[in-house]
C-alpha cells in the first residue's frame, strides 16, 4: 500500500494550435475505470466533429489499469505518447483526452507523437500536481483543562489539525502519517502525563501542491 502518489490537483482544459491543428486536452482525476471511461465519452460527445478524440489513463496505485486510445490517428502516434507523460510524471487515477481539429497539414508520424506528448505535458503543468499523503486520523479525547495545551502544540507541530468536536469531553482530530500513529500516540500521553486517550480512526488523504 503506497504511502503517497502524485495525480492532477483539479479538472482543467488546455489547447495549443500546431501547424494550423488544434490539439485541446482535457484533463481530470479518475479512480476506478467507469469514472475514466465516462469522461471520456462525455468529451467525444462534446466534440463529435473533432477528427480525433484520443485518450489515456492510470487507474490504481500500481497502475494495473492503463489504456491508450489513437480514435484514428496512426497507431502509437496519440495515445501511447499521452499514456508515456503521465507515467514520466509518476502521476496515478488519471485521465487524459485531447482532441484534435485538423488544420489541414500532415504532421507525419514523429510530429504527431510531440505534438500529443506536448499537449498533455503543457496540461499538466497548466491544472498542476499534487501529492496525495496517506494518513491516518487520530482522536485525541481529553478534559477541558488540557484542551489549550494539546492544541496549541498540536499546530505548532508537523500535523494537521483536522477538527474539534466540543462534547462532555473535548475530542481533537489531527492527520497523521501511517508510519508516525505511535510516535503521535507517545508524544500525546507525555504531553497530556497521561490524561488524554488517543484513538485510531479512518484513513484520508491530505494533499500538497507541488511546486
């Protein structure tokens, strides 16, 4: 189970206009293989009289579902060299669609593989890249009289606060990587001398733009 993968921060559109073509990428995340299909299908629906719509995604956090689509472009001129960026850029759960209005010059095989390569490179760098971090939420149950302490130490640390929940006791719920969960746990029991309880809970995803 991977600890962090990078994918697209948001959905975006890019175009660029090559020897008179205009190649227009669209972009966005997709987790299962439905999710990429679908959009896909929405953008050839959108541009039903665009000479090409060709596609590629990662599906999964060890890429067990890649496809690449030419839609009539000569083999391995479109979607390979589309499918070939997102796995330089290690990204993972996306999908990629440009589509293509033929400005009425050829570009021949090797102008057709940069002129795709370069679309959803300018696209990617255009929506930008995130790192989706693995964490783990863990509840930090205290009395009232230990609540400025905890969490005015809590945000001048390395985690994230997530939320408080204010009930008979006070419950702080803080984002914290997988492999540091005993760390926190020991950390929060020195800090509290052994007052607070802390818990487990579900597993998220925080994300960090990359530069």
């Amino acid at each position: 189970m991977l600890t962090s993968y990078y994918t697209v921060k948001q959905p975006g559109t890019h175009e660029i206009v090559i020897q008179k073509s205009r190649f227009i990428t669209f972009v966005r995340r997709a987790y299962t293989e439905e999710e990429a299909q679908s959009f896909i299908e929405e953008v050839k629906k959108e541009h039903k009289n665009a000479n090409h719509n060709c596609s590629a995604y990662l599906i999964g956090e060890q890429d067990h579902i890649q496809k690449a689509n030419d839609d009539g472009e000569p083999s391995g001129t479109a979607g390979v060299p589309m499918l070939d960026v997102l796995k330089k850029q290690k990204l993972k759960n996306t999908v990629v669609v440009v589509t293509r209005y033929f400005g009425g010059i050829k570009l021949g095989a090797g102008g057709l593989i940069r002129a795709y390569g370069s679309s959803v490179t300018e696209a990617i760098t255009a929506v930008g890249v995130v790192e989706r971090i693995r964490t783990q939420i863990m509840t930090v149950t205290a009395d009232y009289t230990l609540l400025g302490k905890i969490e005015n130490d809590i945000r001048r640390s390395s985690y994230q606060l997530k939320d408080i929940r204010y009930e008979e006791n006070v419950h702080i719920d803080t984002y914290v990587a997988a492999a540091e969960t005993e760390t926190f746990t020991a950390w929060i029991t020195e800090l509290s001398n052994g007052q607070a309880e802390v818990k487990e809970g579900n597993t998220a995803f925080l994300e960090r733009t990359l530069e």
